[in-house]
C-alpha cells in the first residue's frame, strides 16, 4: 500500500497522499537503522543509500543474507557494486524496470 509498504496491510485498503508519505518515512526509518546494524565499515553516503533503496525493494532478511552485503563488509567495493545488478528478476524472469532501478542504485553506490 501506498509506496510499497506491505505490513499489516488489508485487501482493498485506500491511503491518503499524507498517510502514504508518513508510512514510507517510517519505513526507510526503519531500514536505514536496521541496516546501519550489519555495516561492519563507515559506508559513503551514496553507499548508505543505495543499500537501504535496495533493503526496501528486496527485503531487509535478503539484504542481511546478500552478498551484496557480504563483500562491502570485507572492503570489495566493486564486487559489491555489482552485486545490485543481480536483483532483477521477478518470477524467475529479467524486468527491465528492475534492471534500470538496480543500475542506479549501482551507480549511487559508486558515487
């Protein structure tokens, strides 16, 4: 509901503009605390935000498991970098709309 937010949500349930905006606040405040918690090293902010941009879209437990998240906590910055490019499938099949999302959080993360 509203912009993507999936807890305690109900079929056919309808959002103001506002309710929504406060929902995803709270949502990314939340993410962004929960993945400051797995970050063994001081990310940029670009980093930061590409990761948390991802955690939303794919789920904190698959961020915590990636290993996205995996090698920029050893120092691989490049190897994760590319990592974002390969979460772009739905149902098993490539979306373009996910490739294109998942290059810019790349490129964010490169910034």
């Amino acid at each position: 509901i509203g912009y993507g937010h999936t807890d305690d949500v109900h079929e056919g349930e309808l959002l103001s503009q506002a309710a929504a905006d406060s929902l995803l606040q709270s949502d990314f405040e939340r993410l962004e605390s929960q993945v400051l918690k797995v970050l063994l090293r001081q990310p940029t902010q670009g980093q930061f935000d590409a990761m948390v941009c991802l955690s939303y879209n794919i789920g904190f437990y698959a961020f915590k498991k990636s290993t996205l998240l995996k090698l920029f906590n050893e120092g691989d910055m490049i190897g994760a970098a590319e990592e974002f490019l390969k979460w772009v499938k739905v149902s098993g099949k490539d979306c373009a709309g996910l490739a294109r999302r998942r290059e810019a959080e790349r490129k964010l993360f490169l910034s």
